[in-house]
C-alpha cells in the first residue's frame, strides 16, 4: 500500500477524527481519489487529516514535496474584496486562530489563505530542525529554506470559484510566504493533481536557483511522527480496496500478446479508442466499439457485457448482464474465443502494489507529472539536471 493514512490525536492520545461533518465527508472523497490515482505507485504518499497545534486539515507527504490543506464549506461564488477579505456569496469569509485556553477561537485572520499560512508558519518551525538533523547538506549557509505548497480545498459542491481562479494569481503575487512556493484554490476532485505537483525546493539567501531535494522514502513516516502526534486511521483504510484491482493479460493462440492493469474504478473495453481503456484492435471484427466494462467494487471485480453484439463470455459462458471476476478467468470478447475475430484475455489479481509491471504494460496507469531526481539520495546536486528518464511510467 503506498497511500497511507493518518489522523490526528486528543490530549489524552485518542484518535481525533474531522470535528465537522464538511470535513469529514471531504476526507473521504479526497482519500477515495487519492488512493485511485496513487495506490499502484512506486512512490510513498503520506495523508494526515485532522492534526492540532498547528491545526491543519489535511498534511501531505511524499517523496518530492509536502502540502498543507485547509478545507472550507463556503457555497456561492468565491471572491475578493478591494481589503483583501474572501468572500462567499458576498459575505466575508474569515478563517479563525485558536486560542489555548478558551473554548472560543480567538481574533479572526483575514482570509482562509492567512489562516493556512499561520499554520504554514508554525509547521516550518517544527521542520527545520528535523530536516537539519536528517539533510545537514541541506542547511549549510545561511538563510535557508525549504519551500512548501499550500491550498485551500472548497468542499461544497455548490461553491463557484472561476473568479477566484482567475483572481488568485495576481492578488497572491508578493502574498507568499518564505517557505510557500505555490498557492493555489481547488476542489476535492482535484487533490490528486495538487498532490502529484507537489515539489520541495531549496533556496538559499533571498534569490534564485531553487535546488530539487527528494525525501528519502524511509524517512517519511519518521518524519511525520516527529512533527505531530498522529495514529494510523484503520476505520478509513479499511474501507479502501487494497487487494481489488487486477490485470488482463491479452491472448493470441496460448501466448501473451500485451497485458493491462485495471487502476481505475471503470474500464472500459471495446474498438472505439476515444471512449474505451482497452482498445481492441479493428481486426477483431466481432468485438462491438463499447462491447464491456469491468468495474471494481466492494463486491470485488465485476464485468459487465454492455449489450454487445455477439456477446461477452466468462469461461466459455456467455454471461448475462454482469458476473464477478475470479483469479485465472479467461474472458472472451465477441465469442467463445474460437475465431480470429474474437479476442480473449485472463484475469489476474494483483496482490502486491509494488510488484513489477509487465513489460508489455500499454498505458492504462495513471498518468502524473515526474521529474528525475538529480540524487536518489536525497543530496543536493552541483548543477541541476534535466530528466532523462521516466522510472515507473507506463510505456507508450
């Protein structure tokens, strides 16, 4: 598993789940979306929610960057007031400092971006110290910083933020702090895109280069530990489909000809390479353009015949309607798998993440922003490198 999940703990070291519901609910569809675009990874993806002093919603760690998230309820549209407050449907929305001691937040900040880079603030405090101690290379000179992202994360699915958008460049221009090398406003389905930009960087003094630095993946969760009192969030995990997703190896004859890792929640099958995953070729004339779907569930891995033509068989059986997948079916598309027009393909489940993917791996991973580290390491380079591999992605 390379999405791992934490929360936050109470004084008395107790799990400290989301406290309203908002957030709760946007916890898991943030985690539901992180765990289909990263689960098969290579790479390791930390997600704390809910974690105090500082209070920040959701933590992200990974290999090439950490991102802090505030999370907000606001509906209506999202926009700026010549004082620089938000507002949510023309009302001033405030994000609130808590105050040790009362029951009450305290003095309000001005923004939800002031309020993320409060906590901003306090994390960097807590983070140097631990990167000096694990990446001494790192903190050599004066004046150094290690640059993070920030976000604010708007979960109603009735907010309007395209005036935000456009907005927020400009107004954030000269806005960011030491340590924050991007801001930006998003909604929950686009979390994952934040998580794949995530990038460190490493300034010295007050003015450019900006040097790549890449955790070393041992070190991520003692990392989190260090910074905050956290626990792994079971109740969550659990609900996640760890060991539900497989692959179809394509056969021609007894031979495997390519083979398919079914990441996603949908995969379709068919001739039309606009709308399917798996593009059958136009040779395999029996084969309909959208002739099957496999989905993968809390019930396990389902195909379903999409009223194709001639059919969609499971083990020699034309099915009807759906049928649960089993390690070593063989699936026919267009026919029992007796003419050159029909193609077949097994069915394998994937019970290890990290295993090695087949050579003839077609493209069907999920595809995210990579860069080379100039240093497996961690160590910062002389010169900076351009990429010149891409360990991990799928081959053309």
């Amino acid at each position: 598993m390379t999405v791992e999940l934490y929360v936050g703990k109470d004084p008395q070291g107790r799990i400290w789940e989301p406290d309203f519901t908002h957030e709760a609910n946007a916890a898991i569809r943030i985690i539901g979306s992180a765990w289909r675009a990263f689960h098969a990874s290579r790479e390791l993806y930390l997600l704390a929610f809910n974690l105090h002093s500082p209070n920040i919603d959701l933590l992200v760690i990974s290999e090439r960057g950490i991102g802090l998230l505030e999370m907000k309820a606001h509906r209506g549209a999202i926009t700026i007031d010549p004082d620089g407050h938000w507002l949510a449907g023309g009302e001033k929305m405030l994000g609130y400092k808590a105050v040790t001691g009362r029951e009450r937040p305290g003095s309000s900040y001005l923004n939800p971006h002031d309020q993320v880079q409060g906590h901003g603030d306090r994390l960097q405090e807590r983070l140097l110290p631990v990167i000096r101690e694990q990446y001494p290379e790192l903190t050599r000179g004066k004046r150094r910083h290690l640059r993070m992202q920030s976000c604010v994360c708007f979960t109603n699915p009735e907010v309007e933020l395209s005036e935000m958008r456009k907005a927020v460049p400009e107004w954030s221009r000269g806005r960011l702090k030491s340590w924050e090398s991007d801001f930006s406003v998003i909604a929950p389905a686009e979390v994952p895109e934040w998580i794949s930009s995530l990038r460190f960087e490493v300034k010295q003094q007050d003015i450019p280069p900006y040097y790549p630095f890449r955790l070393d993946p041992a070190k991520q969760r003692p990392l989190l530990n260090q910074l905050f009192e956290v626990d792994r969030w079971k109740a969550v995990e659990r609900m996640l489909p760890i060991h539900r997703y497989g692959r179809l190896q394509q056969l021609r004859d007894s031979r495997i000809v390519a083979a398919y890792s079914l990441w996603e929640e949908e995969t379709f099958l068919g001739r039309d390479h606009l709308k399917c995953t798996i593009v059958v070729p136009q040779e395999y004339t029996k084969v309909s353009r959208m002739h099957a779907v496999i989905r993968r569930g809390a019930g396990g891995i389902v195909l379903e015949d999409l009223q194709s033509h001639n059919g969609t068989f499971l083990d020699g059986r034309r099915i009807d309607g759906k049928a649960v997948l089993q390690e070593g079916a063989v699936i026919a598309l267009g026919g029992a798998g007796n003419s050159e027009k029909e193609t077949r393909y097994a069915f394998h489940l994937v019970e290890n993440p990290q295993e090695e993917l087949d050579t003839t791996e077609d493209g069907t991973r999920p595809q995210l922003p990579r860069t080379d580290m100039p240093n497996a390491a961690g160590r910062l380079p002389g010169v900076t490198q351009p990429a010149s591999s891409r360990e991990g992605e799928a081959a053309p």
